[in-house]
C-alpha cells in the first residue's frame, strides 16, 4: 500500500484544510493542545477533535482538556479500558465511521498510547493522510507496549513531526525518507511554558495542603513496574526507605493505585500517596521538587526542562535525550542503584542538565506552518473504494 503523505497531497491553497486530532490518554492531552491552538491561530484549517476514551475518570482526562483550555470534543468513542487487542480493535471499529462520515484531509495522532496507533491504522487503510506529533522516539525494547505503537504508526504516516534529532536518526536508520520529516521540537514544552505562570500560582495551596516544603514527587505506571507484585513489591520498600531522608509525595496512576490495594502497601505522612494531580497542579509540584522518581515518558522531558533532578525507574529511554543533555538518570529495576541516587542528589550531587534544541515553545508553531505551507489532502476515490 502507498503511504498517505505529501506526495499524495493536491494543492488547493485557497480552500479550509480539515483535520482530525485523536486523543485518548493523558499524555495526549498536553500535546495536543498546543497544536490545536497553534493551527486555530494561523488560520485556514477547520478541526475536529476525537477522543477515545481510552482514559476516562475526570483526573485522567476531563480535567486535562478544561485546563489546557481545549474544547469539548466533538466525538467521544467511549472505548474504556480492556485488554490491549480490545482496547485497538474498538478504536479501529468506532473510528472508522467517524472518518468516512468527516473526510478529514489530514488525522493527526500523538504519541505511543494504543489510541495514536489505532488511529494510525484505521485512517491509511481509508487513505487519509496521518500525522504523528512526537515521532522517531525509539527505545528499542520490543517488550515496551508503546514501543511497538511507534514504530507501526511511524511506519503509517507520511508527515513526521520529531521532538529531537535522535528521532531524525531512527527514523532514517529504518528507511523513512527525508522529505516526511519534520524536526519540530518538543510540542510538551510548548504547553509546560504556556502554563507555568498558572501553575506556579496553585504551589502556596498544595505546599500547605500536602504540609510541603522539601519533597520528592513519585509517578510510576509502567506495567513493567507495577503489574508484578514482587517487583512493585521492591519498589514501594526501596521509596520507603527513601522517604526517611525525604518526604515523598506519590500521585497515584489508576493502574498502580489497583496494584498497590491487591499488595497492601501502607501509605504514612512521610509516603503520602494522592490522587493523579491535574495538569496544572502536577507542574507545580514538579518544579518545586527536590527530585523526581518516575517511569514516566513525559515526565523525563519535562524534568529536563525545568532542571529538576530525575530519576527513571526503567532499564531503557525512548527519550536519550534526556539523559544526555538533560537531568535524567537511568536507574533501571535496581533499588540499590534508585537508593544510592536518591542519596547522591539529597547530598547535593544532582546532574546538571541543559536544553535540547527546540524545546522553547514554538513546537506547534511549526507544525501549524509546516501544515499551511501545505496544502488539502484529499482522497475521495480511495475512500469511496475502500468502503463500498
Ligand atoms: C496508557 C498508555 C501508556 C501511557 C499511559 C499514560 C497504552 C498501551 N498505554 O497506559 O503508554 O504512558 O496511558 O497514563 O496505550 N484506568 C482507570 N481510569 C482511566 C483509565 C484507566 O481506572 O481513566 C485503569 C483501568 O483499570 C485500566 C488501567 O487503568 O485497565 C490501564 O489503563 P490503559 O489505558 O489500558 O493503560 P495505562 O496504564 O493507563
Ligand atoms: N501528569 C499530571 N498529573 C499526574 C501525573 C502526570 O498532570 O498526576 C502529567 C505530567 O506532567 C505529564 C504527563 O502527565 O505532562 C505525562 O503523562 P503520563 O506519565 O501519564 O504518560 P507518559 O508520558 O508516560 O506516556
């Protein structure tokens, strides 16, 4: 099958290009919005903003779209949770028809979840163009969910919009010519500068709420982490002891918070654990934190950005970046390691990061330009084919 891409994109400059966002979990949110706002300001673009479902307690996703300031979206396909090849396979189902009914010109997808992925697939079998927000990221570890979200979606759209050179890099190593990819920057960044003022504002009322002055933030979810009892297990003992040399604050992901209850862990005043924060509320305390412990895609980048210590509970990063240039250290499933680190920071011996090229909040500025240097996409025949 011939990608969808620019080579098939037919010029009708004067006429509205319309395109469908898909969002689904909450990382999407936060990169997403700006993209949204960035096409709404340069003009001529009509959107349509689909959400899965594929998360969907208000601290996972209504919050996110009221505080990035993101409309109600017009379709929500209420997939909800289910096994990863369910979860796919009602996003490829319920998707469909929305797309045959709104002709998008171009879907554009973010990230790694099962949503970017379902998405992907359902619009270049109808031959609509795909664009992915946040491609090339590769962490090379197949036994990753998102890891193989990327690569298929990666191999499925024809406009790639990169976060950093590393992704260039990967994705010409895999064949994919030059002309599709786009070396745009950090869209999360985007969002994290647009909203910092707002978020510093929320930190006298959760220092007081918490009682928090000298903290570390926790988040973890990967199901590498959290799934096996034992190892969540090591976890939670090795936060513990952690927490004698600083309190911990520990906003718990749906899936870790059912993990932790079938384990028992004992929360206490100095391992508080909390509900997910919202936006706005989560980069406050971000900033603030004396480190980070996470397993966290998102968090990596924006721990770099902010340069507050950072360390990543897993064996590998899709996000290399962050480790060179930025605050992140690996520390793997290795609890001495995580300890030891955690030390080496209270102690006053914390990375010291620097930027990665183009994360500076013009990310979706270029995606909107790159897009309106453009032109309509259209393929009416293919779809006509495909569907009758
Ligand atoms: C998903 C993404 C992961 C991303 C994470 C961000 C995939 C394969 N995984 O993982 O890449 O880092 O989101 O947070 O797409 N649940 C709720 N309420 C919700 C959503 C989920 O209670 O609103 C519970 C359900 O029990 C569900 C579980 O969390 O089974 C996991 O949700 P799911 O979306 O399947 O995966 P995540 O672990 O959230
Ligand atoms: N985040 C949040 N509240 C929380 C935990 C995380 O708002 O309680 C934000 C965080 O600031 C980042 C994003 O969620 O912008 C990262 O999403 P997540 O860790 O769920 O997914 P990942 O990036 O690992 O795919």
């Amino acid at each position: 099958m011939r990608a969808a891409g620019f080579d098939a994109i037919r010029s009708f400059s004067t006429q509205t290009m319309n395109i469908l966002h898909v969002i689904g979990a909450r990382p999407n949110f936060m990169k997403a919005a700006p993209v949204y706002k960035a096409l709404r300001e340069i003009g001529g673009f009509s959107q349509t903003l689909v959400h899965t479902g594929q998360h969907y307690d208000e601290r996972m996703s209504g919050i996110f779209l009221r505080e990035l300031g993101m409309p109600s979206p017009d379709v929500n396909l209420q997939v909800g949770s289910g096994s990863h090849a369910r979860q796919t396979a009602a996003i490829l189902e319920r998707l469909e028809p929305v797309l045959i009914e709104r002709t998008p010109d171009l879907v554009l997808v973010y990230g790694d979840v099962n949503s970017t992925v379902a998405a992907a697939l359902v619009s270049a079998k109808l031959g609509i163009s795909v664009g992915h927000v946040e491609a090339g990221l590769r962490s090379f570890d197949r036994a990753m969910p998102e890891e193989i979200n990327r690569i298929l979606t990666d191999a499925l759209a024809g406009l790639l919009f990169t976060p950093s050179e590393d992704g260039n890099e990967n994705l010409a190593r895999e064949g994919v010519p030059k002309e599709k990819i786009h070396l745009v920057g950090n869209v999360m960044i985007d969002t994290l500068l647009q909203l910092l003022p707002l978020a510093e504002d929320r930190y006298p009322g959760l220092a007081r709420r918490f009682g928090l002055s000298d903290y570390a933030l926790v988040t973890l979810h990967r199901p590498s982490n959290v799934d096996d009892d034992r190892t969540l297990g090591n976890i939670f003992r090795t936060l513990r002891e952690i927490s004698r040399e600083i309190p911990l604050l520990f906003p718990v992901h749906p899936r870790t918070g059912q993990r932790l209850e079938r384990l028992g862990a004992p929360a206490d005043a100095r391992l508080r654990l909390a509900e997910p924060f919202g936006y706005l509320d989560f980069l406050a305390l971000e900033q603030r934190a004396r480190m980070v412990i996470t397993d966290s895609g998102g968090i990596q980048e924006e721990t770099t950005f902010l340069g507050v210590p950072c360390l990543t509970v897993r064996e590998n990063t899709e996000r290399p970046v962050t480790v060179r240039l930025g605050t992140n250290v690996l520390v793997g499933q290795d609890m001495a390691c995580l300890a030891a680190e955690a030390r080496a920071i209270l102690a006053g011996r914390s990375k010291k990061g620097r930027l990665p090229p183009l994360w500076d909040g013009h990310a979706a500025a270029r995606i909107a330009r790159a897009l309106s240097g453009k032109s309509q996409a259209t393929f009416p025949h293919r779809m006509a084919a495909i569907t009758s």
